[in-house]
C-alpha cells in the first residue's frame, strides 16, 4: 500500500501565525510539536500523515484520523511512523516506511505499508 502527499510550506506557516500551537494540537501529538523544530518539519508531518492515510485507502475521517498515526525519528534522524494497534490488526500490516522531503516552499511525503492481507482488486486483465 503506498500513498503521497504534498502540503504548500507557506500554507502551514500562515495556519501557524494565525492559530499558533492550538491547530498544531488538532493533528499533531505533544511528542512531534516537540520533534519539530520548523515550520517545514511540521509540513513535512502533515504530509506524511496525509499519505499514510491514503496508502490505507482510507484518508482522514472518522474511522482514521490524525492521531492514530505518531511520527517519530531515529537515532539518525531518518522519520518513521506507528499507527494504532486497531489499524495494524485491521489491515494485517507487517512492515512501515516513510520519506519525507522538502523543496522550494513544497513539502512531500510517502508512506509505504505492508499486509499480510489478500488483495480484492484485480492484478492482471
């Protein structure tokens, strides 16, 4: 399961100016307002959970929403994801990658899950 976004930089900056941490706290948890140091790292964290929520097929509503996705770094800095348990046993996932980059006033992340589960849609015609 895969799934992109992209997020306008300059979108976030102006959501930050005007809401300050309060919208911060409508999709990001306290660790990752605490992880991100910029405006472009918290982009980049929008996105990334964006894409999750697309590579699950299901994007953000009631049944998946921003919190069930926690984004965190490694030792080396590269960015990884946990989802909730309830997510992980619904779709049999095995394994989790993320990318996060940035350019210009553009941020892009890509998240890339792996099931145990059986495909319903066709493979070949």
């Amino acid at each position: 399961m895969l799934g992109i976004d992209v997020v306008k930089i300059s979108r976030i900056r102006a959501m930050q100016e005007r809401f300050g941490n309060r919208a911060l706290k409508k999709f990001l948890h306290v660790d990752e307002i605490a992880l991100a140091k910029s405006t472009e790292t918290i982009a980049g964290f929008y996105a990334a959970k964006e894409a999750v929520a697309k590579a699950l097929g299901l994007g953000i509503c009631a049944e998946f929403g921003f919190m069930d996705i926690k984004i965190y770094k490694t030792k080396k800095g590269v960015p990884q994801f946990t989802l909730v348990k309830n997510i992980i046993e619904r779709f049999s996932i095995t394994e989790l990658d993320l990318s996060i980059t940035h350019d210009g006033d553009y941020a892009i992340a890509v998240a890339s899950l792996r099931s145990t589960a059986t495909s319903s849609k066709p493979l070949f015609h």
